[in-house]
C-alpha cells in the first residue's frame, strides 16, 4: 500500500515549484491539488479496510505508520478550505454576501445535500444488489450523513451544518466578518456539544474546528502570510514543535481538534513559499466530492464477491480507476441536474 503513497508523493513532488512572490496563495488551483492529494489518501486507507495486509511484510506496516500519521488529518483541509471558501465568497460581496448568502441554502446547502443524496440512492441500490441489509432509521439517517450504509458520511453531515452555522451567522451580523466568524466558531462549539451528547462516535468531532479555522483564515490571510514570510524559519519551527507535541496525544478530540488546525495552518505555511503545478492532481481534486462519496462502491462489491482478495495491489488499482470512472460520470450528470435545479 505504501508504494501507492509513493508514486503520490512522486508525482507531487514532481510539480513542486518555488512560489513567485506575490503570486495568489490559497488559489482554487491550490486548495484543489492539495485535497487531490488527501483525498488519494482517503480512498487508499478506505481500500485497506476491505483487503489483507500481511502485517510481517515490511512495506505494509510502513503503510500502518503512515496511516497512523495521518489518521483524521486527510480531511482537515477539506473541512478548512470550505470554510475558506465560503467565508471569501461572503466578503466578495457587499451587505453581508448580497445574493451569495440569500442564495445560500438553496445553492450550496441543498445542492450539497441532493449531490450527496443521488449518491446515497446508489448505494441503497448497490446493497440490494449484493443483499446487505440495513434498518429503516439508518437508511433515513444516511440522507443527511448521520449513519452510513456503506458509504463515508460523518464529513457530510458536519459540512452541511457548518454550512447552516455560516448561512446564519452573515444573516444576522451582515457585513461583520469578525463577528460573523465568532458566530461560526460557537456554533461548532454547539455541534460538538451535541455530538458528545449523543453519543456519536469521535470521527464527527475529532476535526471540526478546521472549519471555522478556514473561515478565520479567510479573514486573517495577508496578516499570517505576512507573518511566514518574515518570520520563515521561525514559524515552521513553532508549528513543527506543535506538531510534534501534540502527536501522540491526538487520541483525545479536543487534542486531536488543535493538531488538526496546526497541520492545516503548517500545509498554508507550505503554500506561502511552494505551489505544485500537476494537471493530473488537478482534475482528481476537481472530482473530490464524488471520489470521496462513490469510492466504496467498486470496494464493496468487490468484497462482496470476493474479487482481487489474495492481490491487493489490483484491488486499489483497479478501485482507483472505477471511482475515477465513476465520479466523472457522476459529476457530468449532476451538473446538468444542478444547472435546472439551482
């Protein structure tokens, strides 16, 4: 599994270059590569829950290292640049977000959830296929992400409160951005109250706080480039010790939830002074969304059958090129849908 890793890491390094000063930061093009990136990590940690590893080969448990690494850290950017996004998105217009915002539930909450929802019916099909069964509550409860039927879900539903948190949060405060931003980090305050209260598992909470973290970067962007840039070697040194410090604590959330925000804030620091020009990154992070929703859909019928279980390696390989196939045909069909609906 670790040469998967590898050949990655190659072809994005391969597209490393210095930045040319003054060059946008935090572009679309940049946000997008990086989550390429995660979400390529995503879908090989997936793969591994569906095959055996031989624990005694040695390129296997430097996967379990690498994996124990990253652990929740492959979704931080993901939950960040959302926030980053959405907050930028607001500021570029006048009066609290003008059309932006009022268009917000429709346009970005609900499309977001109807993409995710199309989705889910494809897995309920898929599960009739190949007989796996599952309750009426989880099947209502996978509609918003909250329980799963063999799809990832928890990203889904804690995005689409956020997305709420911010929606009402430029309704009330308008054209404040500061407190705007204040309201979102109390709202994730309130979600992770809730999701202690019921009981949920530590996925949901263990990285939220990178979302109003992305909403405050936003706000604070040429101040904390500013600061990298004056203060190079210092802040990477900071961050590193921070990184380092926190590590072996991440098992708890609210640990995990500050080492989150500081890998997310050391991979900024990273595009302050690199940026990674690869155009096969860059159309796997425009089809992200759906790599992340539709990937478990060839793993698990392969699973289910049997396919590829004494070679691994075709299993990913194979599992990469469906899900690849899959999210652009996907995203061609939602995108003609999304243009009558919204």
């Amino acid at each position: 599994m670790i040469i998967f890793v590898v050949i990655t890491g190659i072809i994005a390094l391969s597209g490393l270059r210095f930045r040319v000063p003054y060059t946008k930061i935090l572009s679309k093009e940049d946000t997008t590569i990086i989550n390429a990136i995660f979400v390529l990590c995503i879908l090989f940690s997936h793969s591994s829950q569906y095959i055996c590893l031989d624990e005694t080969s040695f390129l296997n448990s430097l996967y379990r290292h690498f994996q124990n690494f990253h652990n929740q850290w492959v979704v931080a950017t993901f939950l960040a640049f959302s926030g980053f996004g959405v907050m930028s998105q607001i500021k570029s217009e006048k009066n609290g977000g003008g059309g932006y915002v009022l268009n917000f539930p429709r346009k970005r909450i609900l499309k977001t959830l109807f993409n995710f929802d199309i989705a889910i019916i494809i897995y309920m099909i898929l599960n009739l296929m190949i007989n796996n069964s599952y309750t009426p509550l989880e099947y209502l409860g996978s509609l918003i992400g909250l329980t799963s039927i063999g799809n990832s879900n928890w990203y889904i539903f804690a995005i689409l409160f956020m997305y709420m948190v911010s929606y009402i949060a430029a309704r009330i405060f308008k054209d404040n951005y500061k407190r705007q931003a204040m309201a979102v980090i109390l709202g994730m305050v309130i979600y992770i109250i809730i999701m202690e209260f019921t009981g949920m598992p530590s996925r949901f909470i263990s990285t939220i706080s990178c979302y109003p973290l992305g909403v405050c970067l936003s706000l604070y962007k040429n101040e904390v480039i500013e600061l990298f840039r004056k203060k190079k070697w210092i802040s990477i040194l900071v961050l590193l010790i921070l990184l380092g410090a926190t590590y072996k604590l991440r098992y708890n959330d609210y640990i995990m939830n500050f080492a989150s925000c500081i890998f997310v804030i050391t991979i900024v620091w990273g595009v302050t002074f690199f940026e990674i020009k690869s155009k096969i990154l860059y159309f796997i992070g425009q089809h992200a969304f759906s790599i992340f929703i539709l990937q478990r859909i060839p793993m698990l019928i392969f699973n289910n059958y049997g396919i590829f279980e004494n070679t691994p390696y075709i299993f990913v390989i194979v599992s990469l090129f469906i899900t690849i196939v899959l999210s652009v045909g996907f995203d061609k069909v939602i995108n003609k849908i999304d243009k009558v609906l919204f």
